[in-house]
C-alpha cells in the first residue's frame, strides 16, 4: 500500500475524525448557501444597481475586518473549550441567518445588514479555525498532513456543492429579494445539524488541553508574536518569496474575479447550456473546483519532478498566457476555460506555498507565520477588487485590463524564477528533491 493510501486509512478509520469531518462538511455546505444568497442579492439582483466599486467595498466589508482581528481568534481558541465553541458558533449563525434573511427580503442595504453580515461570516471564521485547533486532537501526527488535506478539499468541494444548491432553489424561488431571502434561510438547517454533531465530543476532547493552557497566549502577546513572524519570514527567504508571490497572484486574483462577476451580470447573455447571472456563476465556481482538483492531483507530483519553486513558475507564467489566449475572446466557453485552468495555477501555488512555509519555518513560528498569511491572503485580495473596480467598465469588458492582469503574472513569474533561484543556490529547501548520482530520486 502507498504511503498516501495509509495515512488516508488511518484517519478514516478513527470515528473522532469522521465526526469532526462531519461537523465541517455540514457547516460549510451551508456556508455555500448563505453566501450564495447573500452574494445574489448585492450583485445579481435585477432590482439593484450595483456598480464595481460598491462591490468591491462590499467584499472589504466581508474580508478585511476579520483578516485584522483573526490572529486574536487564537487566543479564545485557547482558552475556551474548542467543542463548545464548535456547538455555539452553529446555534450562533441560525440566530443571524433569519434577521439577514428578513433585511434582504426588505431590500436593504444599509450598515445594520452589513454588520450583520459581518458577525455570520466573521463567526465563520472563528468556527474554522477552531476546527483547525481541534485536528491535532482527532489524528496522530505523522497523519495530520493527510488529515489536513483531505479535510479542507472536502470543505471546499461541499462548499461549492452548496452554492450549486443555492442556485437551484434560487431557480425555484425567483430571482429577486425574497427568491435570495428564501435561499439564504435554507443555511439554518446544516448548521443545526453541524452543532447537532459537535455535541458528540465530549466538552474537553477537542482541547485545549493542559500543555496549551500552559502556553497560551495574550493579546499583546499575539501582536508582538505577528511582528516576530514576519521578521523570522524575511530570514527564510525561500518562504517570504512563495509567500509574497502568492500575494501577488490574489491580487491579479482580485482584478479577475470582479471582472468575471461584472460579466457574468452585465455583459454576457445566456447561450443553451452556458448561462449567464447567478447560474453563470455558478458554473464558473464548478470551473475553478475542477482546475482545484487537477492541481491536488498533479501537485505532488509537480513538486517531486520540478522542484516547489519552478512549479510555482510554470503555473504563474501559463496563467499570463491563458488569460490573453482564453480571455480575450470574452465568450463564456472560453471564459469557464480560463477560470478552470486560473484555478488550477491558484491552487497549485496555494500549496506550494502551505508547504513550504510549513517546511522552512521553524516549528515555534507556524502558528505566527499562517497568520501573516492569512492578512496578506485578503488583504491583497481586496486591493485586486480595489484595482479591478476603478479600471474596469460596468460590463467587466476591458482589453486594456486583461493585458495588464497578464503582463503582471508574466512578471510575477519573471521575479520568483529570479529571487527563488539566487536564494536556493546557496540555501536549499527541504523540499528539494535529492539527487544522487546526477539522478533525482
């Protein structure tokens, strides 16, 4: 047997795990409802006119506030039972989903929506990374990368499972204020059944356990601790560099996805299977779903034959040429595409880049390190929907934009294959393939 195949057995077959994995899936298929229906609403409906920059600060509104507070979600991670906090972020989330329901059925937009918002997707995160402290309590170490692995590609795949859901029962319910309030109330039911499950751990299964409680942290702690983080990223350059051009992929990122969302709702028309509107979005989350899944199979593999660093090239350069060969003819065929093979390059440098960080960073600083990430993730994220919003036409359409978006993957690329190569010339990565003899192995 495989030593993938092994690791993949050996968590499977513990029923902690498959309850924690459950408690996730449920979650986020519902995550993929509400999110659904609330992103229906801001763009898709008819009755709204939304312009690129109200949804760019929609999606500033949503990301940024918990991309600043999040590294603190730790610290009550450590100090409240983690099952606990499972069970009440999902008793917490159908409490909000109705009064947004009731507000998008009443067609407001106001800051009270917003907040509320806010708090059910912020109460997301926290209820993620809460699942992340936990799986060290449901996986032996030597299988918590197959653990980890499995566990966020099913959340993602279940994900878009529910806003393929969302779009169905939008189908049904009409494509207007109340047809987006009803979708978005169908979330309640998953996240009573998430905290339904979560109930099954016992209150201090999850931890924290007694060797954290002793190591937890203070506020002031965590602030001085980011600090320390990225100055230990600026001494292992190898993963500063993936890092800051992973960066830079979100925010050309974030310059496509809200041109895709503008054609998707201004310019493109239905055409037989290829739809435009909530359905066309839809089939482009599939799209980007597929181009995922390629990049989790073939990755691995990538990484061993090529070396982390010149896949991180390879698919930072084809995202340039894919953009101007699948881009520029601004058909939805070519655009599905384009965001299929977009999505695989983004995964694929996602990982790299998880891997890595986790490979070169000292074991003391992980915790630290993520944590960058995670701000640097969303916030050069929402400065690609910034850009987008203010360069591009209400249609999405733009030449100019799209030579722009694949000049700067050309260059991206262009500067990680230089910074990688003088720093791994004299600082190779673990990750490295050995070679003996002139051969890899």
């Amino acid at each position: 047997m495989s030593p993938s195949g092994h690791h993949l057995r050996a968590i499977v077959g513990r029923g902690d795990f498959r309850r924690l994995l459950g408690t996730r899936l449920t979650s986020q298929f519902s995550d993929g409802i509400f999110q659904a229906g609330l992103a229906g609403s801001v763009l898709f409906n008819p009755d709204r006119q939304t312009d690129p920059l109200a949804v760019a600060l929609g999606f500033a509104v949503l990301l940024l506030p918990y991309s600043l507070v999040g590294p603190f979600a730790g610290v009550l991670l450590d100090r409240w039972s983690r099952r606990n906090v499972l069970v009440v972020a999902n008793l917490v989330r159908p409490a909000l989903v109705p009064l947004v329901a009731v507000m998008v059925w009443q067609g407001r937009e106001d800051g009270l929506f917003m907040l509320l918002a806010l708090i059910a997707i912020g109460v997301n995160r926290f209820f993620l990374s809460g699942l992340s402290a936990s799986l060290r309590h449901v996986s032996e170490v030597e299988h918590l990368a197959t653990a980890n692995s499995l566990s966020t590609t099913a959340g993602s795949v279940v994900f878009s499972l529910g806003i393929g859901a969302a779009v169905g029962i939008q189908t049904l319910a009409g494509a207007d204020n109340h047809g987006y309030a009803i979708v978005s109330l169908f979330s309640v039911v998953g996240y009573l059944l998430s905290s339904a499950l979560a109930t099954g751990f016992a209150r201090g299964q999850l931890g924290p356990d007694a060797a954290e409680l002793t190591t937890r942290s203070t506020v002031a702690d965590v602030a001085r601790g980011l600090v320390l983080g990225c100055r230990h990223l600026l001494e292992r350059r190898g993963a500063g560099e993936v890092l800051l051009a992973t960066a830079a992929h979100r925010l050309l990122f974030g310059v496509l996805l809200i041109a895709t969302l503008l054609l998707f709702r201004n310019y493109f028309t239905s055409d037989g299977f290829f739809r435009a509107g909530a359905a066309g979005l839809g089939q482009t989350i599939a799209a980007s779903a597929a181009g995922a899944f390629i990049a989790a199979a073939i990755t691995p593999w990538a990484i061993r034959t090529l070396t982390p660093r010149i896949w991180v090239t390879v698919l930072l350069a084809a995202a340039a040429v894919v953009e101007i060969l699948l881009g520029a003819p601004y058909t939805i065929p070519a655009l599905l595409g384009a965001v299929l093979l977009v999505g695989l390059a983004a995964q694929g440098v996602k990982i790299v880049a998880d891997t890595t960080l986790q490979a070169e960073c000292d074991d003391e600083f992980q915790g630290r390190v993520f944590s960058v990430y995670d701000m640097l993730f969303n916030v050069s994220l929402v400065i690609g929907l910034m850009i987008g919003a203010v360069t591009l036409p209400d249609t999405g359409k733009s030449y100019a934009v799209l030579a722009a978006v694949s000049v700067g993957y050309a260059a991206v690329a262009a500067w990680y294959a230089w910074a990688s190569a003088r720093w791994h010339h004299g600082h190779p990565s673990p990750l490295e393939p050995v070679h003996t003899g002139g051969a890899a192995r």
